[in-house]
C-alpha cells in the first residue's frame, strides 16, 4: 500500500512539473514568434495534450478495440468543455480575447460535428473512408492554423518579446512536459484506482470521478497553471484545439485503420452534447469577445447533469 501512495504522489508531482513548465514554454513561444496565446494554446499545446489519447486510440485500432475510440473522445470534449472550461470561467472569466482568432476554429469544429453526426445517424459507424476523410481535414485544419498564423499574429497581446527565447527548445521542453502529463496521470488514476478499491469505494464512484477524468488530466492541469500564472487564453486555447483533434485524430486514425461502430448513445446523447456545450462557452465570446462566470456555471451544471443521468443510468 505504501508504494502505491508514493506512485501515486509521484504522478501529482509529475503532472504538476509538466503542466507548470508546459504553460511557460508555449507562453515563450507566444511571444517570441509574436502570436496571440490563445493561438498557441489551440495548436502546439494541444497538439501536446491530446497526443496520449490519440496514441491510446491507434493501439486500440491495432488490437481490435477500435469501438471505444468514439465514447472517449466525444466524452472528453464534454469533459473538456462542461468540467474544465466550465471550471476555469467560473474562477476566472477570460478576457480580451481575439475573435478572429478562434471564429474560423469554432465554424470549423461545428461544421466537422455536425457532417459526423449526421454520418454517425445514417451508417451508425465511422468506416475507414470516414476515417480517411477526418484525416484529410486534419491536413486541411493544419494549413489552416499555418496559413493564418500571421494574420493572426497582428492580434498578439502586448508585452516585451523575449528575445534569448530559442522556439525549438521551447518546443521540446513542451514535448516533455506533454509526456510528463501523460506518466502523471497514468501513475495518478492507476493508483487512484487501487487506493479507492482498499478504502472500498464503489466501482460505479471510480468509474465516474478517476477513469472519467484521466483522460482529461492533462487538459485540466493546463487550464489550471495557465489561470494561476495569468495566461487563461493559453488554456481556453487548448480546450478549442483537443476538442477538433479529439473529432479528427483520436477518431480518424482508428477510423481510417480498422472502422470503428458507433453506439445509439453517443449519437443521441453524446455527440448532440458536445455540440451544445461548445456552443455554450463560443458562441458569447463570439459575441462580446469575452468570456463571463454565467457561462462557466451554466457548463459545470450541464456536466454534473451529465455525470447523474449517466450514472442513473
């Protein structure tokens, strides 16, 4: 028991590091390349954050468990956006935030959920055409993200460049610190796990509070420090930028490998769902360029609605 305690401060300790020093590389990225946060924290740190789960998803496809690809990632957008960002805007709103620079990302998410939704309802799979499609998009989203980059840098947030900032080393002390969220939070919910299982908490109570939000550890971790150092664009950021990759990569990969079928559930619940709460944290920042606690209590409301039907159920 005592060296499950001691991994499982091992992975806090380690998710901690990581989060802390993953928020200040893509902040020096930021501003070394003259980019609005928010840019940052929707490409490369969540390119970073998201990559665990599209790695889980792959080797799923390879060992004939493609199906589960689908709940998870449509349950970690839920995740993402009603439990962090909602979490997030409730302490501290995000403000000044350029609309221009997730107005194309946001048309781009709903239209690509939509399209899935309504492939999902008619075949009730994602088959490896669909797959292959999701990963052109993938392509076309990241010209995208390249292409725009410039214009988008004219929105930048005022503040001194750091001019001995070296952009590859930043990029690959994010690479680490993505793969110190990752072996954090495996070592935090495995052992999490085994420490609720001897002080006897319920299997339906482990399956809703360490297992659900695993997979979003790294996500919530970000949102965190970015809101304690001050950047929160850099976390509303990254929640904008897994959500897509979570459509595009976590599903098109396993999709394009082997096909994956789609439960009832996730086209009527969740998949409706996500749409909804994305809807919910974009569309009044759309609007007034700022985000306001309401919206983060509305979303953490929709979740632990969420969490109660799913667990009644």
């Amino acid at each position: 028991m005592i060296k499950i305690v001691i991994l499982f401060i091992t992975g806090l300790i380690l998710i901690c590091l990581g989060g802390d020093r993953l928020v200040d590389a893509a902040v020096a990225i930021a501003k070394k390349m003259g980019i609005p946060q928010i840019v940052v924290g929707a490409t490369i740190v969540s390119i970073g954050t998201t990559l665990p789960e599209v790695l889980v998803s792959t080797t799923a496809a390879f060992d004939g468990s493609a199906a589960i690809a689908t709940g998870n990632a449509f349950g970690s957008i839920i995740c993402n956006t009603a439990l962090i960002a909602g979490l997030t805007q409730t302490i501290r709103p995000s403000k000044k935030i350029g609309a221009a620079s997730i107005r194309w990302r946001s048309i781009f998410f709903f239209a690509v959920l939509l399209a899935m939704n309504i492939y999902a309802y008619l075949t009730e799979q994602f088959n490896r055409p669909a797959g292959i499609v999701l990963l052109l998009l993938f392509a076309v989203y990241a010209y995208l993200n390249i292409r725009r980059a410039g214009a988008e840098g004219e929105g930048a947030e005022e503040g001194a460049a750091e001019e001995n900032v070296v952009v590859w080393k930043q990029l690959l002390i994010l690479v680490v610190c993505a793969g110190l969220l990752y072996v954090g939070a495996n070592l935090l919910v495995d052992n999490g796990i085994l420490i609720a299982e001897a002080l006897g908490v319920p299997e339906r109570v482990i399956a809703v509070t360490f297992i659900a939000l695993g997979t979003s550890l790294p996500e919530l971790v970000t949102s965190v420090v970015s809101i304690i150092k001050g950047y929160g664009n850099v976390g509303l950021g990254n929640i904008i930028g897994a959500n897509i990759l979570n459509m595009l990569l976590v599903i098109g990969i396993p999709a394009a490998i082997a096909g994956i079928p789609v439960e009832q559930s996730t086209i009527r619940v969740d998949m409706p769902l996500a749409f909804c709460v994305m809807a919910v944290l974009l569309i009044p920042i759309l609007i007034r360029k700022k985000s306001s606690r309401i919206q983060g209590i509305l979303l953490l409301a929709i979740y632990v609605a969420y969490c109660a039907v799913s667990f009644a159920g």
